[in-house]
C-alpha cells in the first residue's frame, strides 16, 4: 500500500535528521550560537516589540565574522530544502494522476531557499521591504493553480521559508511535520470525498481501486 510505504519513508526521514542534529548538538554544544534555530523563543516572548523596528529574532547568539554568518546562512538554506523535501514526496504520493504538475514539485522545493534569502535581505529594513514588492509587482508573476489544495503546498513553502529565515528552523520542521501527517491522514480516510466528483487525491490503496479517477490505460496503437 502506497500510504504505508509513504508513512514509513517519512517517519524514518524525520528520526534519522532529528537523530543527526541531536548527536551534532550533543558533540558540539557550542554549535548552537551559530545555528538558525530558537526564533520561535524570541518570537513569542517579544510580542509587544514594533514590527517595523529590526528583529532580534534574525540573530544567532554568537555570529560576528564573516566566517560564521556564511555558517548561518548555510544552514538556514540547507534546512529550508530539508524540511521541504518530505513535503514534495506528499504531493507526490497523494495527487491523482490527471492534474499532476512537476512544476509545483520544484516549487515547492526551491521556493524555500528564495523565501529564506528575500527575508534575510529585507529584514531590516523598510524600504527594501517595499522596494521588493515593487519589483515582484512590475513582474508580476502569473500561475494558475489547479486546485485550492496545491496552494496550501505553496503557503506550506513560503512558511517554510519565512521560518528559516528568521532563525527558526524548529518551527519549519514542525510545521512540515503537522502538515504531512495530517493530509496523509486526510489521504487515508477519504475524508470529505463523495462519489461521482472529481478528486484532489488519488486512491490511496489502488487494489481496491484498479481505475482510480485520473488513471486511464494508453490505448493500444494495434487495435483498430
């Protein structure tokens, strides 16, 4: 069964990358001054704090050379892909087969890395913040999403990125981690769905559905 399977890979995903940061933090504890991590602490016990003033939520504890800052901003990026690599095998496995889109997979993988970049740029200040805005409105980018339920994979994304961004990579992980078992479960039971109306997910077990909805077998080019 392909939600098993899906279920499996993801839970040892997540053991396997918490094992490895836990063993990193316990070998060199020091490590953790230089990493974008704790801006979900700061996020929520300054809450009073103007947001047009300039965060301390973006600042590791012991950052202060050039060296370190690139350590910071490594890791910053490589997490945002991390956490959004298993998000991208959700898509995968859950969309059905008639509006499948490849670009909303490498988009959800990159968009990340961006989103993460933009803030550290723009963080400090006002008037990139709006220069930026100027700029993707003269762009303007066009995509016409297929479904509601692809733009949530692009919010999750965006999240994704911003959390990164502001040092809090905690927050990235766990927000992938709710929202991969929680449309996987929705996958499972089905919820929501009535017969006869077009799916936003494929059948989650197909044995029992030899010819999901979006499936259809290429025609034969000998049979006439």
């Amino acid at each position: 069964m392909r939600a098993t399977r899906l279920l499996i890979q993801l839970t040892i995903y997540y053991v396997v990358i918490g094992v490895v940061v836990f063993a990193a933090i316990k070998i060199w504890p020091a490590i953790t001054g230089w990493l974008p991590i704790g801006g979900v602490e700061q996020l929520i016990s300054q809450p009073s704090k103007n947001p047009l003033h300039a965060t301390e939520a973006v600042r590791a504890a012991h950052v202060s050379n050039l060296g370190q800052s690139l350590f910071w901003l490594t890791v910053a990026v490589i997490g945002a892909l991390l956490t959004s690599l298993p998000v991208s095998w959700v898509y995968m496995g859950i969309r059905n087969d008639e509006e499948y889109d490849q670009s909303l997979i490498n988009t959800i993988l990159v968009l990340p890395m961006v989103v993460t970049g933009i803030v550290i740029i723009v963080q400090n200040s006002l008037a990139l913040a709006f220069s930026l805005a100027g700029i993707a409105g003269a762009v303007r980018f066009r995509n016409s999403l297929k479904s509601s339920g692809d733009a949530l994979f692009i919010l999750l994304a965006v999240a994704i990125g911003l959390s990164a961004g502001i040092g809090a990579v905690e927050l990235a992980a766990l927000l992938t981690v709710a929202f991969n078992y929680t449309f996987i479960a929705l996958w499972i039971s089905e919820y929501g769905e009535r017969a006869g109306m077009k799916r936003y997910m494929s059948d989650y077990n197909p044995a029992t559905n030899p010819d999901p909805v979006g499936f259809r077998p290429a025609a034969d080019p000998e049979k006439k």
